[in-house]
C-alpha cells in the first residue's frame, strides 16, 4: 500500500505540471492578444464618436460622414479579425484560476474524496488484479466515479449537516466540477457553521463570481474585501482583488494588491515571475490609461488599498529551508541549450518521491541562487518541516517533464541537513 501511494504521488505530480504549465504560458500569450484588441476598439470608438459629432456640428456632410465610418469600419474589423472577443483580464483570471485550482484543489479533492467515501481494501492485491481485468477502467467510468462519490458526499451531508470539513469539501468538489451554483450553496452553508473564515470566504466569492458570469463585481467583491479584513496576507483573496481591479480599469489598485501577494511568493519560482507579468500588463495598461488610450482615467483606489495593507503583518515565512548554488560543469555544457528547463528539488532521503519543495527556472539563469522552504511544499504534510535531513538535486530537462529521462542533467547532495546554507550543487552527470 506505501508503493501505491508513492507512485500515485509522483504520478499526480508530473499529470499537474503537464497541465499547469502549458495554462500559465499560454494565458500570457491571450492576454497579450486580447488586449491589443481592447485598445483598438477603444480608439476607433472614440473616432468614431468624433465623426459623429463633426457631422451635427456641420464640419463634415452626409457623404463624408458615410466614407468615413466605412473606412473606420474597415480598420476596425482588419484589426480585430481572428481575436476571439473578450478581454484581458478574463484570460487571465480563467487561465490562472483553472491553473491554481488543478495545482491545489485538485489533488486535494481527490485524496479527501478517496480517504472519505474510497475503499481502502480495494488495495490488496488480489482485489486490485481483478479491478485491473474489469472492464470499469476508462476515463468516462472514471469520471462518473468521481460524480458518484462527489454524490455520496452530499448525501452523507444531508444526513450530517453539521460537518464543516465535509461542506468545505463539497464546495472544492463543485468548483472542480464547474457546478458552480451547487458550489455556492456548500460554501454558504460552511460559513455558517465556521464563520467568516478568510480562506472559506476567498473560495465562496470566487465561487459566486463563477456562477454569475465570471464578473467580481458586487457580492464577490465584498466577500473578499471582508476576507482581506480579516487577513491582508490571503493569497487568493489578493490575486482575485487584483483580478477585479484590473477588470475595473483600476490599474493602480491591482498592482497594489499582486505586488503585496507577489512578497509572499518565493523568490524566481514561476508564481513570482508570473505574478511580475501581471504587474508589468496592469503598469502598462495604467501608462496608456494616463495618456488617454482608454477615455478618461477613472478614480483610483490605489491609495486606499496601500493603506490597508500597510497594516497586515509581515508575512511569516517557514523556518525550515535550505539554500545554495546551482552551477554547470564544463563538460556538460555543450548537452545544454539556454532555454531548457532547470528543476532545483529537496526530497525526502527515505520516503516518497515527491519533492517537498521545488524552484523552476532555465539553464540561461545559470549559476543560480536558490532557496527551497517549507512554504513550497505541494502537500501541508509533506514539507521540509517534517524531516531532518533531505536530497538536494538540480535537473536539466529539455522536455520540461517533472519525472528524470534518459538524457537529463543531474547533480545532486545527500544527506543535506535542512537549514543548512551556501550548498554548492554542481549538475556533473547524466541520466542514463
């Protein structure tokens, strides 16, 4: 039963960075486009609004009014011509939610749903052999499973309505699941019984926001405005406030609230870099904001959501880390192109697979400085706190697959004592 959960847990890993990556990088190429989009429509409106008023004052007649708006029209569409409308900040909210909610709900969901309603004898091997030869193994069975123990939990909720763990789970389990209405309801319900907990009421805004058309506007926003009251330092409820800042036209404000959460991320992880994207996006949009791009600036909470946060306390980073140096030797330098992908880990020296903690960047950022701590952990369970000594690896991939290929570069030092300083990791070997 331990092998199982240790492939299951290194196989979780690299199925959620297939997933995740290709949305992170894939949401800053929409954003891009789709912006472009909005600044256009927004110039030719204003053109257009011009014309119209030179036509009732006289400046211009019927005929040059219609040749005008044709041409206007023309450029408009040549413009705007294969972007599929929406806007910016609706790709990035969609991308990086689906993003977050497949790196954290997920397996969280799962794992919780399996060790609530699963069949833990189903494990032994004699069972399993015969699960293996039905023919109940497809993805369509698979996914009617997760609706059917989804199910049962609701209706062991029916039967206890006072389980506050369970409702949070269900609430998860309707998001993963885009039942967003039904996943208000279980949010709502586990407010009631817990209270106006930070996190509890990130996830019931988001929630709303989902079933209401994606729009954080009204009752998203003043639960997460109360969310950030009780805790300034929650990290949903600071991306989402920056999120419906940014949808207001509000630049200021957002780079307020993503500069605070970006404090909190760990230094060159791919959060941090991505959250500097959507900074550089919301200071660019408020640079073309100021020059009249978009019409006349609105007013700008910037100000008041600095002064919120000025008050949060500093945010207090786990004690449990170790640091050092990545280099390439010589040798292998030739194997190395600039761009491929560069995985700096800790993991247990006995015991699962997966890494407590992980760095990702490119061979071009080489040699590079590195801090792994127990805030990086994919599991609350799984963290540098919880061992006294680990493996510090550095992998060179050109696929950018999370599990070693035969071809990788690797250097790595056991045992490391977790605290430990100035590690000197040199990538010397390669993966047979």
């Amino acid at each position: 039963m331990t092998l199982f959960w240790f492939v299951i847990g290194g196989l979780t890993i690299a199925a959620l960075l297939f997933v995740i990556l290709p949305l992170l990088l894939r949401r800053r190429a929409e954003a891009a486009r789709l912006a472009r989009s909005e600044v256009n429509i927004s110039i030719y409106r204003n053109q257009l609004a011009e014309l119209e008023a030179d036509l009732k004052s006289g400046d211009v007649d019927q005929e040059q009014f219609d040749k005008s708006r044709q041409e206007i029209d023309r450029r408009l569409l040549e413009d705007t011509s294969g972007v599929e409308m929406g806007t910016a900040s609706e790709s990035r909210r969609l991308s990086a939610v689906t993003a977050v909610v497949a790196g954290l709900v997920v397996p969280v969901v799962a794992v919780g749903l399996y060790l609530k309603l699963g069949n833990l004898e189903a494990l032994q091997p004699e069972k399993a052999s015969m699960a293996a030869a039905s023919p109940h193994g497809d993805k369509a069975n698979m996914a009617a499973q997760v609706e059917m123990m989804v199910g049962k939990l609701a209706d062991k909720l029916q039967k206890d309505p006072s389980n506050v763990e369970g409702w949070v789970m269900l609430g998860r389990s309707y998001s993963v699941l885009n039942r967003y209405p039904e996943a208000v309801d279980a949010y709502k319900k586990a407010i009631q019984l817990a209270g106006e907990d930070p996190q509890l009421l990130a996830d019931y805004a988001d929630a709303i926001a989902m079933a209401a058309g994606e729009s954080l506007e009204g009752e998203p926003m003043q639960w997460l405005e109360k969310s950030l009251k009780l805790d300034p330092n929650n990290q949903k409820a600071l991306w989402l406030m920056g999120t419906a800042m940014f949808e207001r036209g509000d630049f200021g404000a957002a780079m307020v609230y993503w500069e605070h959460l970006q404090k909190m991320l760990p230094p060159n992880s791919q959060d941090a870099n991505a959250m500097q994207a959507n900074i550089d996006e919301a200071r660019s949009y408020q640079q073309r904001q100021a020059k009249g791009e978009f019409g006349k600036p609105k007013p700008s909470t910037a100000s008041a959501a600095a002064e919120q946060l000025a008050k949060a306390a500093p945010v207090a980073m786990g004690t449990a880390k170790v640091s050092g140096t990545v280099s390439l030797n010589r040798e292998l330098l030739a194997k190395a192109a600039p761009t491929d992908t560069l995985f700096v880990f800790a993991r247990a020296v006995s015991g699962p697979p997966m890494p407590l903690a992980v760095v990702r960047a490119q061979v071009k950022d080489l040699p590079l400085k590195f801090t792994l701590d127990e805030s990086m952990a994919m599991m609350p369970n799984m963290s540098l706190a919880k061992f006294s000594e680990v493996v510090v690896g550095a992998r060179i991939s050109k696929s950018g697959n999370a599990m070693p290929q035969s071809g990788d570069l690797l250097g790595q030092k056991s045992p490391v004592k977790v605290g430990s300083t100035d590690l000197a990791i040199a990538i010397d070997s390669v993966v047979p």
